[in-house]
C-alpha cells in the first residue's frame, strides 16, 4: 500500500513538474540610450514585483592592491544617496512591505527588492538613486570598513574550516584574479582613500554596465514609462576594461596542510573547470550530481555508507565568467585517515571515468537535473536574476527558456568525457585541515 501511495505521489509531482516546464518564461527587453539593458517579466499570479540590477563587477575587476572592493561596495550602496538620507534606503522599503538584499561573487554584484506591486515606482526610484548618486563620504567608508571587518571575522577569521575556500582559489589560481577572496583584504580596504572608491563607483556603477530586471505583476507599457523616467537621464559612463588574464595550468597535483582550530580533520579538493560558458559545464555539473548529489549518489553510498570511510562527502563546482574550479569536500569517519578517504575518492571517480554509467542511473539524472532546472526558477527575484545572468553572461536571455535543452543533450559519454578531461590528479589542489594540536 505504501508503495503504491508513493507512487502516486511521485506520478502528481511529475506531473506538476511537466506542466512547470511548459509555461515559457515571456520577457521583454530593451536598451535605454545610456546604455542600460532593460528585461521585463509580467506574470500576474501573485500581487508581487521583484526589482533587480546586476551590475557587471565582481572581485576579479578589482586591482591586486585594492581587493574587497566589489563586496564593499555591496554594503556601502545601502548608504544612502543625494536625496535618501543615511539609514533611510532600508526604512523605505520595509515601510512599503518589502525586503530587500544584495549579493557579490567574482564576477558580479546583484541587488533586489521585492515589493507588493503597487511599490514598483518606489524600486525604481531607489535603485536609480544609487545608480546616479550614491553616498560615498567619509562617514558611511568609515562604517562599513567596521562591518565587513566584522563580517571578515564572523564567517572566516573564527569560522572552524572557515579559510577553506580563501585558500582553495589562492592556490588554484597564480595569475588571475580569482586568486583573492570576494570580501578581499582588510589591509587593502585599510589603505584605500576615499577618491579610490570615488573611482571604483564611477568606472562599474554606471548604466552600461547593468542590467535591471523587472519581473512580477507589472504592466509591460506603463514599466518601460517608469523605467524611462527615472534611468534614461544617468549619464552613460566609459566602458570598463575586464581582466584578459589567462591562467597557466596547474603544475601538477598541489598539496599543502592547514592546521586549524578545529576538533575534526577535513580535506578539501579543488579541480580547475571550464568557463560557465563552455559546453562542458553542463556535463561537469552532471558528474557532481552523479557523485554527490543526495544520498543516492556514488560518493555518499559508498564512502559514507558502505565503507564508511567519511562521515561527509559533498562536491560542486563553481561556475565562473572565466574557467572556475569544483570542490569536493569530505570528513573522515572516526578512526579513519585521510590518505584512505582520497583513495575512496579517487576510485569513484576512475569508476566514472573508466566506465559508463548505466541508462537507469543515466535517466534518473536526466529527471534530476530537469526539476533543479524548474525549481530554479520558483519565484519572481530568482526569474529576474535569472534573466539578467543569461544576458549579461551569454547575451542570451532567453536561455532561461532553452538552456535545459543544454543539460539534455549531455551523453553518457560527456559525463565520462568531462571526467577524465577535469578530474585528474594532475589538475587539482588538496588541502589537509588538521586540528591546530597536532602542529604541537
């Protein structure tokens, strides 16, 4: 009975799941003189709107002496401007009912508001606001230095394992820029005048370098009037260079030893990736589901349970402008070493790379990859980042409708391809954290 009730569960959520996928994802999209590219999505399902804009700046813009930028600006931008005064960007937004956010990896810095959405006037006004004229003085430079000092200290400095991924892309990396962290160095924003983030915010924080994304219960026409209104006079700026860098293989396999104030050993692998934008990413994305993803897969079933050789095991990549890395993350079970936890590894891995996965394991990560596709795309903010990523990225933003075409078309031979292509030994780092104890 159970079973059959299961069944049919799986068989309504299916279902649902075909029906998401039917309902195209409509948009409109356009240029204003400055140089702003506009997206626009009307779906009147729920009394909400989601105002995003991406700029096109992360970390790897910055200068080697003068990291953190992009993520200070993150914070900085909440300020305030010439005509919303310090504090009051956020009072505005949660006394119209909505919440607001941003968020800044290597690549871009991206923000949001979402709005009942008779606000939608109110979203624009704002985010034009700190495109025109934001709050840069020695009072909000001064704040935010003490709060991503802060942040540095809470989510690194005291964080148990939490150097890894700092220290995971520094030795990854020897040329290029993705070689420092996103919050960057404390040493670096010290040093900074206030003229160096007057110059950071004129080169990136200007209109042709952004893209704002509208998506919600909107109207299309009286939208593109607003947008008009409030972005079509900012001054159009001089196109930022981006890095041409170009990042020399690694020499072979990279190992080195942390110890840190932690109880548990832990190891940390990075392979260096493809660009996001290579066909390969979507079969590498594929393999990491294979290997890690649920407790179905290979690693968990076989490390974990099985042998249990890890009490943890995870990997991922991280997709980036110019070619990233993926992870694999993995604690040892009690009494068992490291060196025994790599040769687990390693055996899963030469599994995928020496041989087929089956057609069985082969559809159900077709189904898999299907629904995170869908889900990806459940609310309104996560559409409008959405859009603006395919645009800013592929110049496509309509991917957002056919880029699952991409993940279909992957074979079982671009899985094993990919596999033997990225995930060799002489392509990656691995970093041994030991409790700080065993340096004694």
């Amino acid at each position: 009975m159970r079973k059959c009730i299961i069944t049919c569960l799986f068989a309504c959520c299916m279902a649902g799941i075909v029906q998401a996928q039917m309902n195209k994802i409509d948009f409109e999209e356009f240029d204003l003189d400055n140089g702003l590219h506009v997206i626009l999505h009307q779906d009147k399902s729920t009394p909400i709107v989601a105002v995003s804009v991406l700029y096109h700046v992360g970390s790897k813009n910055e200068e080697p002496n003068r990291t953190g930028f992009a993520h200070f600006f993150e914070h900085l931008m909440f300020e305030g401007s010439k005509y919303v005064n310090r504090g009051e960007f956020d009072t505005y937004i949660s006394n119209a009912g909505g919440v607001n956010n941003a968020n800044t990896s290597k690549d871009r810095t991206f923000y949001y508001e979402i709005f009942p959405s008779n606000q939608l006037e109110l979203g624009l006004w704002l985010e034009s606001e700190r495109m025109l004229h934001a709050k840069i003085d020695e009072k909000g430079i001064e704040t935010q230095r003490e709060v991503v000092k802060e942040e540095k200290r809470q989510r690194v400095d005291n964080q148990p394992y939490g150097t890894w991924l700092n220290n995971s892309f520094e030795y990854a990396y020897k040329e290029h820029p993705y070689k420092w962290s996103v919050i960057g160095s404390m040493d670096d924003l010290n040093a900074a005048s206030n003229e160096d983030f007057e110059n950071f915010y004129k080169k990136f924080y200007i209109p042709n370098n952004a893209t704002l994304s509208i998506a919600g219960d909107i109207d299309i026409e009286k939208t593109k009037l607003l947008v008009r209104k409030y972005f079509s006079t900012i001054p159009k700026g001089e196109e930022p260079s981006r890095p041409a860098v170009v990042e020399p293989p690694l020499e072979g396999n990279i190992i080195d030893t942390v110890y840190d104030n932690i109880s548990l050993p832990a190891m940390f692998l990075t392979y260096r990736i493809s660009k996001q934008t290579d066909d390969d990413i979507y079969a590498i994305q594929m393999l990491n589901t294979i290997l890690s993803g649920g407790e179905s897969s290979r690693m968990v079933k076989e490390l974990k349970d099985k042998q249990q050789l890890a009490i943890q095991v995870s990997n991922f990549p991280m997709e980036l402008e110019d070619p990233g890395v993926s992870f694999i993350i993995a604690l040892p079970n009690v009494g068992r070493s490291l060196d025994d936890l790599l040769d687990g590894i390693d055996g899963e891995i030469e599994k995928v790379q020496n041989e087929l996965i089956s057609e069985q394991e082969y559809q159900k990560l077709l189904n898999n990859v299907e629904s995170s596709f869908i889900r990806g795309n459940s609310s309104m903010v996560s559409i409008a980042e959405s859009l603006a990523n395919y645009h800013t990225y592929y110049g496509d933003a309509n991917m957002i409708n056919t880029e699952i075409e991409k993940y279909m078309a992957v074979s079982r031979e671009d899985i094993r391809e990919v596999a033997r292509k990225y995930f060799d030994p002489a392509n990656r780092v691995i970093l041994y954290y030991l409790p700080k104890q065993q340096n004694q």
